[in-house]
C-alpha cells in the first residue's frame, strides 16, 4: 500500500523492509498496545519505507537455513546453540543476547511456519533440518543438525511470508524512497524523524516521527567480490554515523568462504552440508588439516583464512573464465552427492552454477574463493532493539529509535557469524524491536498534523537543507552536459566506477586478512583519491525523477564513511579474532581487546566490555 500523506507525524517509520523491517512491523501491529489504540479509533500511523520494491529485499536471496534447536531430526538443546554461537564468535559476543537468540529461536522458526513459511519437511511432517558451519552437538563434540530449512530458498520462503502477512495487516509503504538523512535532537538524545528521497518523482520529503527504526540491512558492497546485492551499501550504519551517533565492531566483515570464483555469487554453505568438499590443486580434501573433526562445516572465518592460506601456498586452482589465470580458488567438490538429491534440496546451487559458470556440479568441480558476506557489526542496540551512544561507561539509549537486523549489532555474531543465525537474528530482534516501538505507543497521543506547533522543525532543515543539494547537482548535470557538447575530452565521474575502485581498494585492505601496512595504503587512498572525487560527483542527467545516478552518488559517499571507520576500527583492534586477522598481530588478546569497539565519524573509538554470564574465554579449537 502507497502512503496516505507523507509530511504527518508518523508514530512510528521504519526504514528497510527486509525479515528484520517486515518482522517488525508485524511485531508492532499484532502487540496488545496497538489492538488497544486501535479499539480506541486512533489508529497508530506506520510507515516502512524501502529502497527497493519489498520482495526485491536482500532477505530474499539467503538460501541455506534458519538455526533453531527444533530437534526434529536429531536431538538437539538450546544451551547447545548457545554455546555454539558464543563460541563461533570468539568470545566477542555478549552472552545475554545469544542466550535470548538461541533460547527464543525455536518459538521464532515456528511463527514463521505459522505465517505460511513452506518449510521443507521430513518424512512424518516435521519441518526438515540440515547441519551448517559451526553448529554441534554435546557443546562441540559433533555436528549437529540445526539449520530449518526451504530447499536451499529460505530466504525468498521467509521474505514472501512476511511481505503477505504486512499486506494482509494493512501496513503502508512507500516504496523506492531513499532515506538521506537521520535526525536527531541537538543533544542526540531523541529522534525527530528521517528525510527520504523518491526516485519515482524526485520529490524530497520531511518525514516526522515519535519512532523510527533502521532496518537497511550489511554493507558488502564495500568489497569489490561480494554475494550481497548492489543496494547494499551500508546506508542506514551510515546514516547513524553522519547522525553523531557510534558503530559497534564495525571492523568484523565475514567473507563466505564460496563464492563462486570471481562473481562473488554464493554458493550456500548447505552444499557443504550435503555434502560437498572442498579441494586443493592436488585434490586433496585439506579442511581435516585446519579443523579436524568438523573439516568443511567448521566456522566460516576459519574456512576463509584455509583457503587463503592453501592459495598463498601455491595450492591454488584458476578460474577456467578468468583471463588472467589467477590461482586464487580452490574446487568445491559436489560430485559425491546423488545428482537427484542435490536438484531436489540445493536447486539454486546447482542453476547458479550451471548459468554463472557453465559447469555441472554432477560431474564438474566448480572453482570457489571467500566474498564478503556480512557485516557482524553495525549501529549498538540493546536486545530491545533500541539504539545507544557509549560514553561515560554506560549506555545512553536514543529515545525513539531503534534498528534490527544486519545494520545493528545486538552482538549476537561477535567476531563471526554462524550460518543460519542472520534469518533468526534478523526476524526475532526485528519482532522485539516492533514489540518496544508499540510498547511507546501506550498513551500517546493521535498524530498531529505537520503543521502542528509542536512538531519541531529540525526534520524540516534537513530536508529543505537536502533539496538544495539535489538541485545543485542537476545543475551541475546540465553544466556538464554543456560542457560535454563544448569538449569532447571532458570526462565527469562515474558513480559507479569510483563504488569498484572503493571496492578494489577495500579488498586490497581488509579480504579476510590484513595488517598496519594494508590499513594505512587503503585510508591514504581513500583520502587522497576516492573522498574527492566522490565530492565532486554530478549525474549526467538534470532529471530528478529515476534518476539512479543521484541515489548512487549518495551511496558512494555512504560507502566511503563506512569504509572510514571499517578502517580505523581495524586498526584500532591490535589482535586477531574471527573474521579479523591481523598479519602483524596473529594471536587473540584477552588482556586488551575482549571488547567492543565503538567507532564516530571522526573516527573516535571508546571500548564497551564484552557481556560474559557464564561462559569464560576459551581458545577455539576450530
């Protein structure tokens, strides 16, 4: 549904409507103080605004399970995933939050059944699991099967479920808005509403509200090989950054150690679980040699750190379609599974491979290296999903705003994510954080109109402030058309090519290890060469309404603060763990670093102490 009016005080906007945006306006509408303002005739006004049509959302594309210890084909136990997940995490995750995660996780997996998600099933109807990286039995002793899945299109099953329960609840969208501003009260305490940008018309507009949530999803397009989409550029980390406010572990970027060569394409780890092996040039299956007992299903930064050291040991494979024959893969071997098994319950691996890479994955080994994946940090939210500054010691919750998903850090991943557990992150903290926002709705007052004098004007500076630079860029658009038809020689920049260099330059950096002097090549690069010329972008067209080189001007510059602090983090953190792998600090560092970082804009970083309950620091053994 299009919005009624979009310059009203809304109760509630919230921005991304992936699992974690859709899960929570659902959390909101079926709440008892929503049911209460409604048997009163005041309606709570609710907006989700997207940067996309809603079943275009990055959920859909997340194929190989969900985590919840169901035991529904082998025993399972909730403290066992809890385990698991503080464990794969190394020890960086707080402790209350994952017990919340895998205590809540069954209850969260069978809503979702519930809501229509068409799970596969076992023989006697149950839904059907699947072992996944990192998720055992007995606190390690074996893998387990944990991971509730769809085939391998869990994603699409969930994001599908839930953009239908929204529409059957009535909620209102507007769609293809692009949100460029955050704003806040002076003192950064209260949200005041957000600015959005709609590229149906080119229209900016003021939009005010008591509750605003930022569900905008990871920032993979930082790297130039990555499975996430092009849209996800780390706006809403961003927005939270140029709003004044902090990022937590932002310096934890998982790379997925298969990526279909060169494209970045994933190949769901659950082609593991069925049973494919990974190989080097010698065909031998080395993952026993780095994680005895769990070899290829150990967690994914350990994977991603193996096949990096098998390519730098010249143990390498080439990718059959790269020109320039490097041998930076290695084979994923899934010859060894029934080729009718793997069509039934791995169809987008096996058409993904076969369109992508004109191999079939029944006779042919398919070349695989790490792509970045997902973003373990993001905006710091409590388990309520409301949103916090860190300083003084202690937390200072920002009145009104919240954020759930892959663009906040409840720190349920720590320094690595287990798989399955960003579906169940993204739709149990985005229902809590849905159920916090109705809970504010209790006692409000009906929404006033926007001319109301005591709707503050603050979200109106930032939009007229943003008008402004819309229409000095399509000025500049018509300036250098002009210039253009003059002199053929003139070249403005490209949006899109200065993301890839960015991308190129980030990879170079921080792919799956790094060190002082790969930091300190990609900041002077950033600042003296990609910042200014991002600075100094216009579109080529003076149209303002589908005009997508103005969106991607603003994602770039997104992408470049983001970029920033992903960067100082880094080097900030003067140990390796998880993802992170210092080459000039390789071992994990209690004594300093069990912490989390909380990184500004300026590039300020405070240290937040690690929530530990009742699980003390161990080495990982995997």
């Amino acid at each position: 549904m299009s919005p009624k009016h979009v310059e009203a005080m809304y109760d509630v906007v919230i921005v991304g409507a992936g699992a974690a945006g859709l899960s929570a306006a659902l959390g909101m509408v079926h709440s008892p103080e929503f049911a209460e303002r409604r048997a009163l005739g005041e309606e709570p006004s609710v907006l989700v605004i997207s940067k996309l049509q809603p079943l275009r959302s990055h959920t859909g594309s997340a194929e190989g399970g969900i985590a919840a210890s169901l035991g529904n084909v082998e025993h399972d136990d909730w403290h066992w995933h809890y385990y698991d997940t503080v464990k794969g995490g190394d020890w960086l995750v707080d402790q209350d939050a994952a017990r919340l995660l895998a205590q809540e996780a069954p209850a969260a997996v069978i809503n979702l059944e519930r809501m229509g998600v068409a799970f596969s099933r076992t023989e006697d109807g149950h839904i059907a699991q699947r072992r996944f990286g990192g998720h055992t039995a007995d606190f390690g002793q074996q893998p387990v099967k944990r991971a509730a899945y769809a085939a391998d299109r869990i994603g699409h099953q969930i994001l599908h479920a839930l953009w239908q329960q929204c529409v059957a609840a009535g909620i209102a969208f507007a769609e293809e808005w692009y949100v460029t501003d955050l704003v806040l009260d002076e003192a950064r305490t209260k949200v005041e509403g957000v600015v959005a940008f709609d590229t149906h018309t080119g229209a900016v507009h003021a939009v005010h509200a008591r509750n605003v949530m930022l569900a905008t999803g990871g920032a993979g397009r930082l790297f130039h090989t990555t499975s996430n989409s092009w849209d996800l550029t780390g706006d809403g980390m961003a927005l939270a950054l140029n709003a004044g406010l902090q990022l937590e572990d932002v310096e934890f970027m998982q790379f997925h150690p298969t990526g279909l060569a060169h494209t970045g394409i994933l190949l769901s780890e659950a082609a593991r679980a069925e049973g494919g092996v990974l190989r080097n040039a010698e065909g031998e299956a080395f993952m026993q040699r780095y994680a005895p007992g769990h070899a290829d299903l150990a967690a994914r930064d350990v994977v991603s750190r193996a096949i990096r050291s098998e390519t730098d040991a010249g143990r390498g494979v080439a990718d059959p379609k790269d020109p320039a024959g490097r041998r930076d893969c290695v084979w994923l071997d899934m010859r060894g599974i029934d080729a009718d098994h793997m069509n039934e319950v791995l169809p987008e691996v096996v058409a993904t491979i076969r369109k992508y890479a004109n191999l079939d994955p029944a006779v042919d080994l398919i070349p695989v290296k790490p792509t970045a994946h997902y973003t373990m940090g993001g905006i710091p939210v409590t388990v309520d999903g409301e949103v916090y500054r860190w300083a003084d010691g202690r937390r200072a919750t920002v009145e009104g705003l919240f954020a759930a998903g892959e663009c906040s850090c409840v720190s349920v991943h720590g320094a690595n994510r287990l798989g399955g557990n960003s579906l169940l992150d993204a739709c149990l903290f985005g229902t809590r954080a849905g159920r916090s926002m109705a809970a504010r709705l209790e006692g409000a007052a009906a929404a006033p109109d926007a001319g109301d004098e005591t709707v503050q004007d603050r979200v109106d500076d930032a939009a007229a402030a943003r008008r402004t630079q819309v229409a000095d860029l399509l000025a500049a658009a018509k300036v250098g058309a002009d210039a253009d038809a003059d002199d053929e020689d003139t070249a403005d920049g490209n949006p899109y090519q200065l993301m890839a260099e960015l991308g190129a330059v980030m990879e170079s950096a921080l792919a799956v290890h790094c060190s002082e002097d790969t930091i300190a090549a990609a900041r002077e690069d950033i600042a003296e060469r990609i910042a200014p010329q991002a600075a100094s972008l216009h579109p080529h067209s003076d149209t303002p309404a589908f005009n997508q080189e103005l969106t991607a001007i603003w994602e770039v510059r997104h992408l470049i603060d983001l970029g920033s602090a992903m960067l100082e983090a880094s080097d900030a953190r003067h140990e390796s763990r998880g993802s992170l792998y210092r080459m000039d600090f390789p071992a994990r560092d209690d004594g300093r670093f069990l912490a989390h970082s909380m990184t500004d804009a300026e590039g300020g970083i405070g240290w937040q102490p690690v929530h530990i309950e009742d699980m003390p620091p161990q080495a990982r053994s995997y």
